[in-house]
C-alpha cells in the first residue's frame, strides 16, 4: 500500500486501491458508508454534504480532485484553487473520516493522452450546461463513474447547486448498475442570497455584489410561476433582473423539467425548476430553484 497520512482522525491516502480496501474492510465490519466527491476549495456547501453523510452513515469519504478532463478552458483549470491542508482541516471538522486525494496519473494512466474509454450521458448533456461547456459533462460523468466503482456501495451526497450534473449523476448510476444511491442535498447560501461556490473567491468586491443579482433572478421567476405566467414570461422575469446588472452577462435563465431538463411550462404537472448561468467578470457561475416546493 502507499503511504497514508493518519492526521486524526482523517485519513488520507492518494491511491485508487487503498481507498477501495479501506471502504470494503468498512462494509465487511457491517459498516455503511457515506461518500461525497469534490474538486477541493472546500466551503461550507460541501462541508454540509459531508456533515450529512456522517448523519447517515458509518463511515465517510472525500475525494479532493480537480478533474482536469470536465475543464473546457485552461485558463479555468490553472486558476482553480488547490489548497489540500486547509480543505483537510474542513472535511476533518465536518466528520470525515477517510479522504482520497489521488494525482491527475492515478486517475488517468494514458495522461495526457486522452483515454480512449468515457462515460456519456446523452439524453441530459446536450442542453444548458452541455451546450456552453462541450466535453464538460463527459468529464463529468467519467471521472464520477470511476469514484463510485472504487467505492463500491455507499451513499453518495451531491450539491443541488450543480442541478444539471446531479441529474446526469443519477442517470449513469442508474444505466450503469452502480452500488451507489445518489442523494441530492440543498444549495447553500450566503446571507444576500448567492449559492455558494469555490469560484466565488474570484470575484472581486464589485462582482461578488453584483453576482447576488442571479438568486434574485431565480425569485422573479419563482415569482413569476406562482402568478401564473407563462414559461416566457418567467424566463423574460428572470432576465430582466439580470440585464440591470452591467457586471454580469447572461448566459440562459431558463424554466424546465426537473427530470428531464428539457423546457416546460408552467402547467406542467410534473416537477419543475429554474436554472440560470451568467459569466460575472471572469467567473461563469449557475444557480437554479424548485419554483414550487413542496408546503
């Protein structure tokens, strides 16, 4: 095995076989276990998932690793920000117990060849998020599947923030009889109401105050839903908040299905929600809401 770091009562191991022993000797004790994957910059949206995964299960699981394949932009891959001991000291205090923190070469031998193996998942990836970001959801939905296979059956806890990625996460573990039940778990906030985020940090003050303008967004159209307006209203509602900020540029905002993220409208009898995405100076951020949740 390689070496681990035992910093308790974290342990931390950088290879894809120990983290899979480790969690079989868990389940062999009749241990259940939580698992929550993250690119690191940990923030208290992903220490919440954790802080769940300990409400619900035995043992917990992290993974810290930013997936080069699912960056679009090098740029945005060169800046995201890496800082292992101060996302260790976050999952420590959530009530994680085992971290896999592996190199880009652990997770893809050929690197930086491209693998000639990927996961696609296409009936959900080509819109939205799909669309401004090509390749992304592939990336996603790869580097996911190779988590949860390591893994082996467990809990697994996603942000609700990445709307459009949950549901891509659902669909392959459901395609691909993964061992893993797939939790969705409620966005985070800050107090003026933007979803919190890692790329947050890029944000200068100007555009962290303007960047608030996306969950208000997000409230014109649930707004706008619970009046009854049509679809294009609510998407216009939505906008119309948006265009008053000159710092962010609006990329879609948009009502659709929950389960299918395609567009609906508001007489929908199945589950809806909003999702919008903007670049806010050099940061692309998203956001989304259910407009009519549950009483």
């Amino acid at each position: 095995m390689s070496p681990v770091s035992t910093a308790a009562p974290v342990v931390v191991t950088g290879a894809l076989g120990e983290f899979s022993s480790r969690l079989d000797e868990e389940r062999r004790a009749g241990r259940t276990v939580g698992l929550v994957l993250t690119m690191g910059a940990l923030h208290e949206g992903h220490a919440s998932l954790v802080r769940r995964a300990a409400e619900e299960c035995d043992v917990v699981a992290l993974t810290l690793f930013v997936n080069p394949t699912q960056f679009a932009e090098a740029a945005d891959l060169a800046n995201y920000p890496r800082d292992l001991e101060a996302d260790l000291a976050v999952a420590r205090e959530a009530g994680c117990d085992l971290v896999l923190a592996p190199s880009v070469e652990e997770m893809y031998p050929d690197w930086p060849r491209p693998s000639p193996t990927t996961v696609t998942v296409r009936s959900l990836v080509d819109r939205w998020e799909g669309a401004s970001r090509p390749g992304h959801f592939d990336g996603v939905a790869t580097v996911v599947t190779k988590f949860l296979s390591a893994a082996g059956r467990c809990r697994t806890y996603f942000g609700e923030k990445d709307f459009q990625q949950l549901a891509v996460v659902r669909r392959l573990a459901r395609d691909l009889s993964l061992p893993a039940e797939v939790v969705g778990c409620a966005i985070v906030r800050e107090p003026d109401g933007l979803a919190m985020s890692s790329r947050n940090t890029r944000l200068s003050a100007a555009e962290r105050s303007a960047a608030a303008c996306l969950s208000r967004a997000l409230g014109a159209g649930s707004a706008a839903v619970a009046s009854g307006a049509g679809r294009g209203a609510v998407e216009s509602a939505m906008a119309a908040v948006v265009a008053e900020e000159p710092l962010v540029d609006l990329d879609y905002a948009v009502l659709v299905g929950a389960e299918d993220l395609e567009p609906a409208d508001t007489d929908s009898v199945g589950p809806l929600r909003l999702l919008i995405a903007a670049r806010v100076g050099p940061v692309r951020l998203i956001d989304n809401v259910d407009p009519r949740p549950a009483r």
